[in-house]
C-alpha cells in the first residue's frame, strides 16, 4: 500500500466540502483499490489529499491517485474548484535515516561527500 500525496491550489475563495473525503472515497472505482482518502488543509489555498492506494508499484499508485483526483475536479459542477500542482508518494526520510543508523544516533553510512573526520 502507498500514501499518494496530491497537492492542489485552490482556484477559489468556496468553501473546501465537508464530505470531500467521503465524495473522493465514493467516486473511486473497486478496481483501483484507494482504501483510504485523507484531507489535510492547512493553508487557505492549498490543499493535501493523502490517497492510500494498494497497487503494484508505486508508480501505479501515483497514476491511480492523480486519475482519481483529475476525476473529481473534472464533474460538473466540480467537486472542488482547484488544479493538481503535484503528484507523489512522499519520502520517509526519518525511516531511512534510522536505517542507516546504529541506534545510537551514529550512522553506518556516512552522508555523501562527508569528510570521514567528521564522523
């Protein structure tokens, strides 16, 4: 399963819906396998839409999740009046840092182009 981000920017002062989760959720297809819709609206002309998608790839996964969202904007009227700014899975760098990390805080792996002395 990936969490998609879609990022939009809002092209209006209208109210973002209350249901917009559950209208996301609806308009998905069971072939596209979104299990999950969050809404993240932290700034009044940005938008997050967290997209859980089981797929096979993660690329697969973006496709669904951009599709899906293109489909909302595109009703009539439009579910949201917005456009999509980004699309993507969003790096866990906290999780691959303590991937490389002994527990401690030290790194089994020094940062690219880090002096061997400063470790």
């Amino acid at each position: 399963m990936y969490l998609v981000h879609v990022h939009l920017r809002r092209t209006s002062d209208a109210a973002v819906p209350t249901d917009l989760r559950n209208s996301l959720s609806s308009l998905a297809q069971p072939a596209e396998h979104v299990e999950h819709v969050v809404v993240h609206t932290d700034r009044s002309d940005l938008l997050v839409l967290g997209l859980y998608v089981t797929a096979p790839s993660l690329e697969s996964a973006e496709r669904t999740a951009r599709a899906l969202v293109l489909r909302a904007l595109g009703l009539r009227p439009p579910l949201l009046d917005a456009e999509i700014v980004s699309c993507g899975v969003p790096l866990v760098a906290p999780f691959y840092d303590l991937l490389l990390s002994d527990g401690a805080g030290e790194r089994y792996v020094p940062l690219q182009d880090q002096d061997r002395s400063e470790r």
